[in-house]
C-alpha cells in the first residue's frame, strides 16, 4: 500500500486527535495519544507538507459548520487553537506548546516560503477571495484565543502570585505566552507581507470591520496584560506586535492608541471638568520606558512611534492630498485613518505624552542605544511634520488647543519671575510639537549625550531643509523656532522638582541653543548664513536666561554646577549677549537680582507665594561673580563653544570676543568691590571662591586689552581692595595661592606704570604700587575706627600691611598710624599713667569684652612686629619725596607710644601673650631704630623693662634682657644720669636682677642677662667720672657670682661669662693704670684672690688661668 500524503495523514490525524479530545474519559491514555499525535505533526507532517498542500489545510479554517454538530469535524486549525485554549485539565501545558509550535510551522509553510519561481501560481493563489478570507478568519479567531489567555484573572485562592498584584495571565507559562505573540506577530506579517509585496486585503465593509475588531481585541489585551508581563520576551514581542499592527489595521490602533501609550511611558491623561489631571503613571517600573533591560526600553520607544503614526494629524484632508500615492503603505494608513473614531490627535499624544516620555529617555537613560532609537523615532516624526511656523506670522486665527494643553502653552513664555514678553507669538498645537521636537535635537546633540546620538540628532536636523536652505545644518528653521524653544529649555532647567540628571541635560541643551544662536546673532557678517533669520533677545528674554544660570550656577550638585559654568562662557562668547549680561548683573537699577530675585529653594512654578532674597545677600552677589567668572573665561578660551559650532558646520567660525572694553572693565571692577562681596568673603567660603576666581579672569581679560584700552587705575584699585579681603580669609579655605598667583598678573602685566608717579615700581606688586589708593579704599568702605577683630576690615588691612613690602608701610606710614592709634592708644597720651589707665579699663569691661580687647591688641601687635622686621620698613621711615609728612623720629616716637602701655605687667595669660608679643615688638623696633627713642621714652622704659626681667615667661625674660641691652648701648651718659637721679632705685636694682638672671633655669634667658650686664657695666663706667659712680660696692658680688657661673657645664654661657670678666678686669686695670690710687690697687688684689681662689675649686681652670695672666699684665 503506497505511503499517505502529508495532507492526507493530517486530515486522519485531526479526526483521531479531535475524538481524543472529545473523549475525555481515561485522562492519561487520552495525554498518550495526543502526545504522539503532535509529535507526528513535527516529525512526519510538516516537514513533508507543500505550500499547496498547506494552504489547502488552513482555507477551511474559514468552516462555516456548527460547532456542536456531533457530525461536524474541526478543521485543523480550529483544533490546534481548541488545544491551545483548553482548560479543561486534559491536555498538558506541553500539549498547548506544542500545538503553538506547530501552527507557527503550519503558517509558515502556507504564507511564508518563498515561491522558488513560481510567480504566476503565487499570483493567482493572492487573488483568491478563499486567501483573503483565511487570514482574516485566523487573525479574528486568534485574537479571541489571544484575548483570553493573556488577561489577567483573579488567583488569589491560588499560590503561585505575581509580586505585587493579585492578578496573573490565564496562560501560566511565560514560553506559551512568548510563542503565542511570536504566533500572532507570524500571521499579521502574513497579512501583511510576502516577498516584499502586500497582501491586498479588500476594501470592503466586511473585511475592515472584521480586522478592526480583531486588531481592538489585541490592542486592549496588550495594554492591560501583555505590556504588563513580568517575562521580558513577551514584553519585547508584544512591541514588535504592536509596530505591525500599527501597519495592518492603523485605525484599531488609533482608537486604542492612548491605552497603549499609557504602559509604554507611564502617562495618561485624565480629563476630569474640562482640566487635564496627569497622573504620574511612569513612577511604576511597570513602565515599559522604565524597564530594566534597555532591549525592552528600545521596542517600547518603536511601538510608541509606530502607535502615534497612526493617529490622525490636526488637518487630515491637508495632509492626505499632500501624501504622495506612490507608497501603497502610507496611502492604507491616510485611508483608514479618515475613518472610525476622531479621538485623539497626533499632534495632541505628542505634545501630552509621547515627547515627554521620550525626553525623560534622553536626559535620564544611561544607554546610548536607547537614545539612538529615541532619535531615530524623532526623525521620523519630523519628517511628516509641516514645519510652517514663523515668529513674524503667528496671530490668534491659529486653531485653537484643547484646555487640556491651553497651560502648557503658556509656559513657553512664562519663566520663574513671570515675565511675559509682550510680543509672546500665540503658538499652535502643532507648531508646539515642532518645538518641542527641535528641544529634543539639540539635547541630543549635547555633550552629554554618546556620539552615536549627536551623530544622529545632527542628520536628523540636516534632514529638515527648507525650500531655500543652502546650509548643511537648518540653522535658518532653528532661528524661526528659536523662542519657542529657549521657553521649553528654560522651563525645564526652572524646575524644582526635577532630578540632577535632567536638569544637566536641559542645561546642556541650553548651551547648544545658545551656541547656534552666535552665528545667527551674527548673521549680517557670516556670509554662510546669508537669508537666515537674524536673531535678537529682548531684555526680558535675556532675563530669563541669566535667571536659569543663576539658579543653577549655585546648586549642591557638582555636575549642575559645572554645566550652569559652561552655560556662562558659551554667553561670554558671544558678544552680542556679553554686554547686555553684564549691564543686567552689575547695574544698579537694572540688576535682575535686585527686583523680584527669589531663593530657588522656596520657588515653585504653581506657587502663588515664596521668599525674597535681599538684594544684598552673599547668595545672589556668589551667583553673579559666578557668572562674570565663566563669562570672562568663555571670551578668553572658546575651545568649548567652537566644538559644539564644529559639529554643526565646519565652516563657521565663531568670531573673538571683544567685549571686554574699558568700560565693561570699570563696570565689573566695580562690582568686584562691592561692600557686601568684599565683607562676606571671610564668613563664606563660596564667595570667597567665586571671587577669587573673578579676579583671576579680570587679571587675564585685562592682559588682552591693547595699550589705548589699558586698565585705569581706580579700576586696578578696586580689583585690588578685593584681592585684599581675599587675603584675609581663613587659612581653611585654601585661596591664599590662588589670590598670590592674581597679583603676579596683575604685576606682571605692566598695570602698575599707568602713571609717571608709579614709574618706579614698575615691578613692584600692585599692593605696594597702589597702597596709599586701596588703603584709603578700605577706609572708605568700612565702618568707623576702632574696629573689631573679626570685622572684615580689620582683617582685610591686617593682611594688606603683612602682604606688602616694608618699605611701603615705612613710607606711608602716615596713612597707617591712626589705625594702630585708634585701636592701641589709651584714653590719654602720658605714658606714666598708661598702666594706671590699662587697669581702669581692666575693671570696667567684662569678661568677654576684656578677653577681645586682648585678642585685638596680640593680633596687632603681631602685625606691627611683622612690619618691625622687615629690614626695610627702617631704611625707608621718612623717605624723602614721598607723600607721606611723618618723620623717622616721629614714627618711632608713636611706635614707642603704642607698643609701652602693652609691655606693663597685668595678670592673666592673655596679658603674659600681649607682653611677649610686645616685648618682640619693642626688640624689632629697637634693632633697626634704637637711636631714635627720646630720652624721655627711655627713662620709662628702663623701669617697664627692669619689672619685667621677673617675669614667669622665660620668652618675656629673654626679650627684657635683649631690649634692655639695646638701650644701654645707645643711651648718652649724660641722660642715663638723670635717669639715675630721677629713678635711683631702679637703676640700682638692674645689677642684682642681672646677676639672678645667670641662674635661671632656661639657657637663652642666661645668655641674654649676660650679655645686659656687660652692656650695663661698661654705661656704668662711661658714666662714673661724671656722677662719681663707685663700683667697688658690688663689684667684689659681681667677680664672685661670675666666677662660679665660670664653672658651667654649658660652653656658650662659659664664653659669655668670661668674656664679661675680661671686659671688668680690663675696665679696673684702665682705671688702675690711670689713677693709680690705692683703692684701685685694692680692688685688683681682691679680684686676684678671688681668681686664683676658683683654680682650685673649677673642673676646668684654663679660664682662670687666662684671667690670671690678664690681671697679671697690669701690674
């Protein structure tokens, strides 16, 4: 018997298979048959069945009989799709896959193989009505079986539960799931396709109701179940299925379209009293644009633009007679979209829930191929746009919007102070969508985003040529859009609400706009955009811009903060909004923080109320520096605005900007030195930066300008009183080396010779070229003398005087001294009551008061020795030629004034501080000018000295002994007579306070007692001829307590003490050799014994022995 056909043994298998079914009785005998059944299918019937033989099988799919005939057998696709949708329990899950299997091998051998030649025989098999009716009957039938097994149903009875819902698919296994969409995307791109050429399905009422039937019943079931699927192959290929169905049946999928762009983004609107409510659906990771795998993000950006093509636009018999009826394809689309349910728009899905879906992809999603399917998508969405939208024809006959958008198109113009340009264009739903899709462009194009996208956004862009456009970049339709556009950006970088990611890809939006907008602004003189449109920015507009900035120039957010600085140089380069900004930041009357600035933390759009910021405060001036800093670096450096115009067109080039003139110079020099920058810089550390970092680019722009445009000089004082309050910041901030390398700028740059008086500095810093203008500045802006520690001035002119050389304060120290005056000087001017008077104020202030005059007076006295020990301070007092009147004498003598009533001892360890630092003071001033003193000055200061040699401070004891021996070298005899008629007590006190001090536990202290006494013994003897001083009284305790400080182990104080021993034999034998009275003669025998006495008793007598040689000599 001659073997069956493929055909023939599928018929006998369908019956066997059908009555298995049908015969439920012995479940696993019945699972046994089917089995093997199927198994047949797979191995013996498809892959011997001819696409004749196939299609003969699946044309009477379209069976007509009654189902619950008993004489009734179903064909063979009926049966397969009973299997699939059996519930019974009978059939396993394998069964439903399997038979899934093997109608998407069934389907594949019928419209699917190729036709190997057979052209005619396809042909004619096409025409026939049995084809046509076939595939729609499958579709139809499916469809239901589709609709089914993928909703979801209550299971809450049952254990297996989806996380977070009560509802799961009837179809339990996700690889039915998988298969049974591959099936149906199978069978539409049969209806669709085949061999490149479409299936012609009949336009007839029969055929479309039936198909849009179908296609509903799929499109519902994928927006409420199958986009919701947790397996992602099914949400994948429900994406595709979607695509396909958008070509099959476009009107199914436009009256369902807002249903399935609701799972895809995440967003719906509810429409609730003529007020669009939208409901933030995309929070939910169900989202298909929230989806973890960027596969599943890439197919939900496809299907979404797939499902918006199919809506109708705002004109539909427009746009149908502009279609070209060359593509069958789009003529099948125009044609099913005049039909059905008007509901939603094209230009309506774009504006409320596609571009921003597909925004938020653009600025938030990491991966590059989602935003490359983004553009793509965009692409094609601009292509069929009209693009008819002209700032110059926009008026009110454009159609009108529904409420539900009517406040979204007011927000182009409405910005975070309200302002409202008056000449606002009322803008059309779709001419809104144009913008909005440009915005997305240029996002796109931003530094932010991989260079496959910028590769993209920019084709897409050159892809949109106007009729007359000869640029490579349609730099000419940007120009028309450009407003609009700068309204959505600028909106989007306002928002509060908005995450750190968007608003850095809003901003660098931003500056792509604003990039483009150079060579438009320039338009007249860049010959390659001859015919654009010229731009121009209304003060309100350039507003708005600098508020955005200024909002974002100060956020927390690193990444924000560096764009908002790039966004600042792209403006300084370009020249026609570099002056308009700076008049806008530094003018008084105009300043845009002065009126109606708002701290961006309490703003809100939708809010009626929020918080003022003052004028004044440290926050609005730290965002203008901030501003005027990346101004100033876009005009000096454009490689980062170049780069974006590169990207663009080649041949443009951005011209260099100019508009750093000397009147722009003078304007932010000025501003630079406002009080309330200048006086906060030490409280915060952010304006302290940011104005740092002003100086430093005002140092460089100004190296730029030519020699007839050089700095003036109240423009070099101003920036440098501002380099002054930035030294006196705290070391913790770390701008010390940042502000020294500004004033090497602004010395190198050869500011300092503006004028002929300056000549002789001309390498000298510009603090010392320019002391006696910024000091008087300082005075100027600060507040009454005396100051505070902490006042700003008080610490910006402390840092002044130690920043500049000594010789600069030498020779003006006219101007310096009523500022230690004022704050060192006691209520009177006689220095015997100064201690007496100290003491009174000790009493009358409190704890906290007495502990800041205090502070005040260690930290000025710290100062003042400082510039003491500058070797050249001394060398330039009373520089002949300078401004300054003060004499070297009388400086001295005022520095004498201020430094004493501090050195007078008072309890305390912050007056032991001020003692220490003061005695410093006084042995710096001595050193270079101890000749100078009064002898008045030094007969009260011999006594404050002589106190002080027992002070518990070894520093202070050092410092007395130090100062002490100064002013016995320089003291005439004459005056130290009257000092010791007038105050004998304590000139004969000093010898015995010395010779205490070459026992004191501290070495330093020893060496400088020594080295006093010596300077005491040879005054006493310069003076003893004329006031018949004797020092046979002490000298015997003199000799006595040197010979045994001769013994020390330490060598230096053995040094010392000898060498005061060989100064007083010396001394007493000159004496001797000159009188030759006995009494001499007796004071050298004493000193002899006393010598040789030390012999025998030191470990080391070779001094002693010295010493005797030298006694010896005299006699």
């Amino acid at each position: 018997m001659p073997p069956l056909s493929a055909a023939t043994l599928a018929v006998s298998l369908n019956e066997e298979l059908t009555r298995t079914i049908s015969d439920a009785t012995n479940i696993s005998s019945g699972r046994r048959v089917c089995t093997r059944i199927l198994s047949q299918w797979k191995k013996e019937i498809l892959p011997n069945l001819s696409r004749e033989e196939g299609l003969e099988l699946l044309i009477n799919a379209d069976d007509r009989h009654d189902a619950c005939e008993a004489t009734a057998i179903p064909s063979i696709a009926r049966t397969f799709l009973a299997i699939i949708d059996n519930d019974t329990g009978f059939l396993s899950e394998g069964h439903r896959e399997a038979s899934v299997d093997i109608l998407k091998e069934l389907f594949f051998r019928a419209f699917g193989e190729d036709s190997k030649g057979n052209d005619s025989s396809r042909d004619g098999i096409q025409a026939e009505d049995g084809l046509i009716a076939t595939l729609i009957d499958l579709f139809l039938k499916l469809s239901l079986i589709f609709q089914k097994r993928m909703s979801r149903c209550d299971v809450s009875s049952k254990v297996n539960i989806h996380q977070g819902t009560m509802m799961e698919p009837m179809e339990p296994s996700e690889h039915i799931r998988h298969l049974f969409v591959e099936l149906l995307v199978d069978l539409g791109g049969y209806c669709l396709n085949s061999n490149g050429k479409r299936f012609c399905i009949r336009d007839n009422k029969a055929n479309s109701k039936v198909m849009i039937e179908a296609t509903s019943n799929v499109c519902q079931t994928l927006a409420k179940s199958t986009f919701l699927d947790q397996c992602p192959e099914v949400q994948n290929a429900a994406c595709t299925l979607v695509g396909l169905l958008s070509q099959l049946c476009p009107t199914a999928v436009r009256m369902n379209a807002t249903s399935l762009l609701t799972p895809l983004t995440g967003r719906t609107d509810d429409t609730v009293g003529d007020v669009a409510q939208s409901s933030i659906f995309f929070l939910s990771k169900k989202c298909l644009f929230r989806h973890r795998h960027s596969k599943t993000r890439c197919r939900a950006v496809i299907a979404s633009g797939a499902i918006v093509m199919c809506c109708p636009r705002q004109d539909v018999m427009k746009r149908n007679e502009e279609k070209s009826s060359d593509s069958m394809q789009s003529a099948a689309v125009d044609h099913l979209s005049s039909y059905g349910s008007h509901s939603t728009t094209m230009e309506q899905l774009l504006h409320d829930t596609l571009i921003p879906g597909w925004g938020d992809l653009l600025k938030l999603d990491s991966s590059a191929t989602v935003q490359s399917t983004v553009m793509k998508s965009l692409s094609n969405i601009a292509n069929i746009l009209d693009w008819r939208y002209s700032p110059k024809s926009a008026d009110t006959s454009q159609p009108q919007v529904t409420p539900a958008t009517s406040l979204a198109m007011n927000c182009y113009h409405i910005d975070r102070r309200c302002h409202t340009p008056s000449n606002s264009p009322n803008m059309d739903l779709a001419s809104m969508v144009e913008a909005h899709v440009l915005t997305l462009f240029l996002m796109g194009m931003s530094a932010g985003s991989a260079a496959q996208v910028r590769s993209l956004a920019v084709q897409a862009l050159n892809n949109l040529h106007g009729e007359t456009n000869e640029h490579i970049f349609p730099l000419e339709r940007l120009g028309s859009y450009f407003q609009p556009m700068l309204g959505l950006i600028l909106r989007s970088c306002s928002q509060d609400w908005a995450s750190c990611k968007s608003k850095i890809r809003s901003l660098e939006a931003l500056q792509v706009l604003l990039t483009i907008a150079i060579p438009l602004m320039n338009g007249k003189s860049e010959p390659l955009l001859t015919g654009a449109v010229e731009l121009e920015m209304s003060d309100i507009t350039l507003r708005s811009v600098m508020d955005v900035v200024s909002t974002n120039i100060l956020s927390e957010e690193k990444d924000v903060l560096k764009s908002a600085q790039v966004l600042c140089r792209i403006i300084g380069a370009n020249n026609h909004l570099s002056n308009t900004v700076v008049a806008l930041l530094t003018g008084d009357e105009n300043n845009i923080f002065a009126k109606d600035c708002k701290d961006v933390e309490e703003v809100h759009l939708h809010s009626k109320t929020s918080k003022m910021v003052d004028e004044k405060s440290p926050r609005s001036m730290t965002s203008i520096l901030l501003t005027l800093d990346g101004m100033m670096k876009g005009s000096l450096d454009l490689e980062e605005t170049a780069s974006i115009l590169l990207e663009i067109n080649p041949a443009l080039a951005i011209p260099t900007p100019d508009w750093f003139s000397p009147s722009i110079a003078s304007a932010v020099s000025t501003f630079l030195c406002h009080p309330t920058i200048i006086r906060s810089t030490t409280a915060n550390s952010l304006l302290a930066w940011s104005l740092s970092d002003a100086c430093d680019s005002f140092a460089k722009s100004a190296q730029r300008l030519d020699e007839k445009s050089e700095l003036a000089e109240h423009e070099i004082v101003c920036v440098s009183v501002s380099i002054a309050y930035l030294l006196s910041c705290p070391e913790i901030f770390g701008l010390t080396s940042c502000v020294m390398n500004t004033i090497d700028s602004f010395s190198a740059m050869g500011c300092c010779a503006t004028s002929a008086s300056k000549c002789e500095f001309e390498n000298s810093c510009v603090l010392d070229v320019y002391f006696r203008e910024i000091f008087a500045k300082i005075m100027s802006i600060a507040s009454a003398l005396p100051w505070k520690k902490s006042d700003p001035d008080f610490l910006a002119t402390d840092a002044l005087l130690r920043t500049c050389s000594g010789s600069t304060v030498g020779r003006n120290f006219d101007l310096v001294a009523p500022f230690f005056i004022s704050h060192l000087s006691t209520s009177t001017g006689q220095k015997s009551n100064a201690i007496q008077i100290l003491e009174q104020e000790k009493f009358s202030l409190t704890q906290d008061e007495l502990a800041d005059d205090y502070s005040l007076r260690i930290t000025l006295m710290a100062l003042m020795q400082t510039i003491l020990s500058d070797e050249s301070f001394c060398q330039n007092l009373g520089y002949p030629g300078e401004l300054s009147s003060f004499s070297a004498e009388f400086t001295v003598d005022v520095l004498m004034t201020l430094v004493l009533p501090n050195l007078a001892w008072r309890s305390g360890s912050m007056a032991s501080s001020l003692r220490k630092i003061t005695a410093a003071t006084l042995f710096s001033l001595l050193v270079c000018k101890a000749a100078l003193v009064r002898p008045d000055t030094v007969a009260y200061l011999i006594p404050v000295l002589n106190s002080n040699l027992g002070d518990t401070e070894a520093t202070i004891r050092e410092l007395s002994c130090a100062c002490l021996s100064l002013v016995l070298q320089q003291v005439s005899t004459d005056n130290f007579s009257i000092i010791r008629n007038s105050n004998n007590q304590t000139i004969d006190s000093l010898c015995p306070r010395l010779l205490e001090l070459l026992d004191d536990d501290h070495g330093p202290v020893r060496l400088a007692g020594c080295r006093a006494l010596k300077d005491y013994i040879f005054l006493i003897h310069r003076s003893a001829s004329n006031s018949s001083i004797n020092l046979g009284i002490t000298l015997e305790k003199i000799t006595s307590t040197l010979l045994i400080q001769l013994d020390d182990p330490d060598q230096d104080m053995k040094d010392h003490v000898f060498q005061v021993l060989v100064d007083l034999i010396e001394l007493q034998c000159q004496d001797y050799a000159t009188t030759g009275s006995s009494e001499m003669r007796g004071i050298l025998n004493t000193m002899e014994r006393q010598i040789h006495a030390s012999l025998r008793s030191h470990q080391d007598d070779s001094y002693c022995q010295i010493l005797m040689e030298k006694l010896g000599s005299f006699h």
